[in-house]
C-alpha cells in the first residue's frame, strides 16, 4: 500500500491509499485511472475495501429526484466534470457545539422543514438525492464549520415553503461545476480515512489534469440511506475557471498546438505527445510575460519577441547533483513565497525558464533557472534574502522555439529525455540554418509551461537571435 501527498491546491491530507476492484466508466460516470485500481487491489483491510457504487440511473427518478445535471467531456482518469443547474435548496449550518452530533442534528433539522413539521405550510416535501455536506477549510486545510443541503423538488421550486426554524433557510444556487469520485460502502457511516482516502485521490487527478478547484471547501454528496446493500457517495470540489483550464488536444491541430508549420522532413514525434497551446494557459493556468508571435513563412520553428521585464533567477549548481533542479526550483519558490525583504509574496508564474550555456564543444558549462515577476513587481522588485538569488532585467529578446508536450511511454529514463531535447535542438538549428537566421548556438534554452504531471504539458527548446548576447 502506498502513500500519496496531496501538497498542490488542496493539503486534504497524507492519503493511505487502496484499491480491490474497479467500476464501470457507466457506474462510476468517469474513467478509472490503472494506478487507482491498483492501489485498491492490495487493500488488506476489509473495512477500507472498495465497493462498486450504485450507479446515479438506478438513483435519480427511480429512487427519488434529483438535482438536474450535465455530465461533462472529460478524457481524464480518476475523476468526473459534472455542470449542476441552478435551483433552491434547503440548508442548515453545522453547529460545532452538538459534537460528534452536529451531523445527525443538521440532518433532523432539515427532516423537519420537509416532513411538514417544520415549515410554514405544513407540508410534506418529498425526499431527494443527494445530500450534500460542505466543509470549510482554514489556511491548513483543518475543519472550519460547514453546511448541510437538502434539493427542494421541482414542485416546491418556484414557491418551496419557508422554514419555521431560524437555523434553517432556502438557498438560491447557481450553475455550478464540480469534480467528483464515487464510491459504494457496506455499512452505516463511511469511515473519515475513505473519505480522506477518495478525496486524496480526486485531489491527484484533478491537479494530473492541470485543473484548479475552490480548495478551501470539500463537499460530499451521500444518495442513498445509510445500510443499504447498494450505496452511492461521493466526494467532490467545485471548479474553478473549468472552461478555460479544461483543453482537449483533439480540438486543436498539431500546427494550433505547436504554433508553427512543421516541415515535411520531421513527422510527428513517436516519443512525446502534442503539446498545449500558449493561449490555453497563459492568463488561465497563470500569467506569462508579455510577448509578441511574428509571423514566419518557414517550417519547423515559431519566432516571438519576449517583451523586457524582470525575473529572478538562480544558478544550477553540479554540485547539488541529482537534485541541482528541485534545489533551484526551491530557492526561486521560496523567494516567491516570501523569503525577501519585503516578506512579499508573488504569484507564480510561466513559462519556468532555464538556460544552459555551453562552450565551444558544446559542453555545458553553467545552467540557470528563471521566474517571470509579474507587471507590478517589474518597478520595485523586493530584494531577494537568499545570496544565490537574484533579480535580472531582460531587454526585449526575440527566440526562435520548438514546441512538444508530456514525454509517453517511450521515455522512461533521464537518457531517454536527454535524447528528447538534443533532437529538439539538433532539428531547430538544422531548420534555422537552412532558414537563414541568426543564432546564438551557444545558449541553449527550454521553457516549461506545465510543472510536470500538472496535464497536458507545453515546453519548448528554444534559441536565442543573435544579437551579441553575452553570457552574463
């Protein structure tokens, strides 16, 4: 049984994760992903076990109503993308000082309000699925109170009757979209260690598909009563600008995705895949510098003016070894973080720019890593505490790129990789030669849109015009 961490968007917890068998895409409403499955077939434990949901057709309008919803595309694994219409609800907050209660008091006071008992008409409102709970979650990701909800039928939408109990209300929601995974249980309570297990697993599978969620709420969804012989769960986190992060490289052609024409010489490639467009993450993922795309009549590179601007830069240290690049990576994320004068914290930002400069064999002879700082900080950047960080004012510079996207299943090795990107340049100074253009070859540059696993990834190989660039 392996360990996963959840560090990225949401800290839900160091999740123990397992698996015994997996769903159907029909029952589940998504894809399970194989490493899931995997996890779950060497569950020992028969209480953490995993149990094949009831599927939601076998729920909604057989069992009762529920909420109208739109399943999503969605060519991810481990996870569905679900659009929940607008409609009313009838909520009541959890109240910490019921204790290890507060559920079953939550739950009887909204009972109430649809057995008749509790609202102003005397009615009965029929019961609906699911139950919804959220929890808030403070800056540690620990609980923070929550909330509870019941759907008001569609009869009772347009007029449903209000609450005689002040701790009750009617909620108006909007559209909203969620991610979510589903499980079944045998019993009656799901342990908190499966909802932290399935919640630690939607966290690796959204943050895989280089999406973002409201993190400082978790929501379940239960659809069934509890001991039933099959149940539906599910836990979820609602979207977060899904529209624009979502990106499916079947709408895109391979010249869209790159940004150029690739020349008829070099077929697409048999060891990465294609890569995300620019205008898919710039401004949505994060922001990027400014730049500006010139046009070009040629195959096999694309050519853009990088805008001046400052960035914060650190050098690769050999001596750091296997982990010279996290070592780096850590300085500049800590100085974004707030390790500077001003205790000021940045936004991150792409591309995640190295540069290894090379001698006249073409070996390397030092490496850089560099963050762009957004616009407000281009004036006045604070001054980094840490000596082996720095602050770089870059003049407009025009590059020439190659573009490609996640490594498959062909690069299972630093060498492998290695070979990736000495074919990437091998071919961009081979078709700039026969272009015509002006590099510097001594410069060898690579831009990371995506940090790796975070989706569908862009990087680029990248050289310099030349321009009587010094090395410093």
């Amino acid at each position: 049984m392996r360990t996963l961490t959840v560090t990225l968007l949401i800290a839900v917890v160091f999740v123990a994760a397992a698996k015994s068998k997996g769903g159907s895409r029909t029952t589940l409403g998504y894809r399970e992903c194989k490493d899931i499955k995997d996890d779950y077939r060497n569950i020992k434990e028969k209480g953490m076990k995993w149990v094949k949901p009831k599927p939601l057709s076998a729920i909604c309008g057989v069992d009762g109503e529920c909420p109208e919803v739109e399943e999503l595309a969605n060519r991810h694994c481990g996870f569905g993308i679900r659009e929940l219409m607008a409609g009313k609800w009838v909520s009541t907050d959890l109240d910490e000082s019921d204790g290890e209660q507060k559920y079953n008091r939550a739950f009887m006071r909204l009972f109430s309000y649809i057995s008749g008992t509790g609202n102003d008409q005397g009615v009965n409102i029929p019961m609906t699925s699911p139950v919804v709970t959220q929890t808030n979650l403070d800056e540690n990701y620990q609980q923070n109170g929550g909330s509870m909800h019941f759907y008001i039928p569609t009869e009772f939408q347009e007029n449903p009757p209000n609450p005689t109990n002040e701790d009750v209300e009617i909620e108006d929601w909007d559209d909203v979209i969620v991610y979510y995974r589903a499980f079944g249980y045998k019993g009656q309570q799901v342990s908190e260690d499966i909802w932290k297990r399935e919640f630690g697993y939607l966290a690796l599978a959204f943050v895989d598909a280089g999406l973002d969620v409201v993190a400082r709420k978790s929501i379940t969804g239960t659809y069934t009563q509890p001991g039933v012989r099959e149940q539906r769960h599910e836990a979820m986190f609602v979207a977060k600008n899904h529209h624009n992060l979502y990106w499916n490289p079947a709408d895109h052609s391979w010249k869209e995705s790159r940004g150029y024409k690739e020349c008829r010489k070099y077929p697409n490639p048999s060891n990465t895949l294609k890569p995300r467009t620019v205008e898919s993450m710039c401004g949505n993922n994060a922001q990027c510098p400014a730049v500006e795309d010139m046009e070009s009549s040629r195959c096999g590179y694309g050519t853009r003016n990088i805008k001046a601007g400052s960035w914060v830069s650190t050098e690769i240290f050999a001596s750091d070894g296997g982990d010279r690049y996290f070592m780096a990576f850590e300085r500049l994320g800590s100085y974004i973080m707030g390790n500077n004068e001003n205790s000021q914290e940045i936004e991150m930002t792409i591309p995640i720019i190295t540069k290894n400069f090379l001698d006249e064999n073409f070996e390397e002879k030092r490496v850089t890593m560099h963050f762009y700082l957004p616009p407000e900080f281009h004036e006045n950047p604070p001054t980094p505490n840490d000596d082996l960080v720095e602050i770089e004012q870059w003049v407009d510079t025009v590059v020439f790129y190659r573009a490609i996207g996640n490594y498959n299943e062909n690069v299972n090795t630093d060498a492998d990789v290695k070979a990736v990107w000495e074919k990437e340049f091998t071919i961009l100074g081979e078709v700039l030669g026969k272009a015509g253009e002006s590099f510097y070859p001594y410069i060898a540059v690579t831009a990371t849109f995506t940090l790796p696993t975070q989706g569908q990834q862009r990087q680029e190989a990248i050289f310099l015009q030349w321009n009587d660039h010094e090395e410093e």
